[in-house]
C-alpha cells in the first residue's frame, strides 16, 4: 500500500509540474475512469442488464472524461467524440460477430482447474462479455488516435483558413498513417507485456506452437490485439472527414 501511495504521489507531481493544469485533471482521470469501469463490472453481474448496451454506455462517459473534461469542450474534442462514438459503435458490432463466430468467450482450459470449485451457471451471456472486454480494451487507443489527429487538423485549419476540405481531408489521413504504425504497435506490446507470464507458462506446461495458437486464452488476446488495431484504423479516415467536414463547413 505504501509504495502505491509513493507511486501515486510521483505521477501526481511529475503531471502537475509538466502538464499543469491539464496534468492534474489527466491525473484524476484515471481514477473517474476506474470509477466508471468499476460501476460496469456490477452492472455487467446483473442478468437484466444488456452487456453491449452497458459496454456503450461507459465508453461514452470514458470518452467524455478523456475528451471534454482534460482537454476541456472545443472544435477539437467535439469532432474527436463523435469520431470515437462512431468508430467504437462499428466496432462494437464487429467485435460481436467476431466472438461469436470465433468462440473464444468463456474460460480456458488452463482457467477451469482454479474456477472449478465456482458454478459457471451465472445467467450471463458470455459473448457479449467477452465483446465488452475486447471494446473496453480499445476505447483508450480508439480516443487517443482521434484527438491525435483531430488536434492537428484544427492547427492546419487555423494556420491556412482557405484550405479546402479534400485537401483537410487528406492532411488528416496523412498524420493518421503516421501515427498508426506506432499505435498498432503500442497495443501489441502492451497486451503481450501483460500477458508475458501466460507465455512461460505455456513454455512450462510444454505447450507446441500448434498448441498455443489454439489455445483459447491465446486467441482472444489476439483478436482484442487485431480489433483495436481495426478500431485505429478505422478511426483515422471517420475522423478526418468529420473535422474535415466540421472545421470548412464552420468557415
């Protein structure tokens, strides 16, 4: 407790004396969007609830807290929520036959010897949990890419008012590619980095590479990977027409 408290109190200092005051309001951030997650998962226990629904909504307030509340409510942050809405909805629908079709809802193998004393009869729709986890995976990245490339539109913008909107239109697939290599990769080694202890242990239980790619466990973190990088791709040219379309209609 003490070092997350340590921790805690070097981030807070590090984010106020760099950002300031868009450095304290990212720093408390974190904790509404734990909250907001938080609120999910209880949400998510109750039968009645729709997951995908639920899912949707929280992304809305993630996306809301991200946006409008460190960034504050302009050209820039409106055309980005909008963008991630819009993205995360077709996303979402993807993700969903993708489950599905893929079957990797559920538990592993390598998970039922530690559940098996637990009923798994909860009541719950597994498909659409493990959609909602996928999406809530992505969501970060998905709002990230958008003010990305939504901010730098609006400095082209203002820097050259005559611009017309196709060519806005490709300066913002142009910071998009550039930005899509690093963000792709970002996401693999984070959800690789996360599960680094999977991978010795499948080296422990002599798994062969057929064997590990079959693996329940190992697919769904591969399609949560290949879907938020879809999200980021997908994201780059909705964001681009949308300010595109906002920022030279305003004028």
């Amino acid at each position: 407790m003490n070092a997350l408290v340590v921790l805690a109190a070097i981030l807070f200092i590090l984010m106020t004396v760099i950002g300031k005051g868009k450095g304290v309001r990212s720093f408390f951030a974190l904790f509404f969007n734990f909250a907001v997650i938080f609120i999910t998962i209880i949400f998510l226990n109750d039968p009645n609830v729709n997951p995908i629904t639920m899912t949707i909504i929280a992304c809305i307030f993630i996306s809301i807290i991200n946006l409008f509340y460190i960034n504050d409510v302009n050209k820039t942050t409106k055309t980005a929520f909008l963008s991630t809405v819009i993205s995360t909805v077709i996303l979402l629908v993807f993700i969903f036959i993708v489950t599905d079709k893929a079957r990797i809802q559920g538990f592993g193998e390598e998970e039922i010897q530690e559940l098996g004393m637990f009923s798994l009869y909860i009541g719950v729709d597994f498909v659409k949990i493990a959609s909602a986890v996928i999406i809530m995976s992505t969501i970060g990245a998905i709002t990230d890419a958008a003010i990305a490339i939504s901010s730098p539109m609006r400095e082209i913008h203002f820097h050259n008012p005559d611009i017309s909107r196709q060519e806005l239109f490709k300066s913002g697939l142009s910071i998009g590619r550039d930005i899509l290599g690093t963000s792709t990769n970002t996401l693999f080694f984070a959800f690789f980095g996360s599960y680094l202890a999977l991978l010795i242990w499948f080296k422990d239980l002599t798994y062969t590479p057929g064997e590990i790619i079959n693996s329940k466990i190992f697919s769904a973190e591969m399609i949560t990977i290949l879907c938020a990088g879809i999200g980021v791709t997908l994201v780059i040219p909705i964001t681009s027409w949308i300010t595109a379309y906002y920022l030279v209609a305003r004028k």
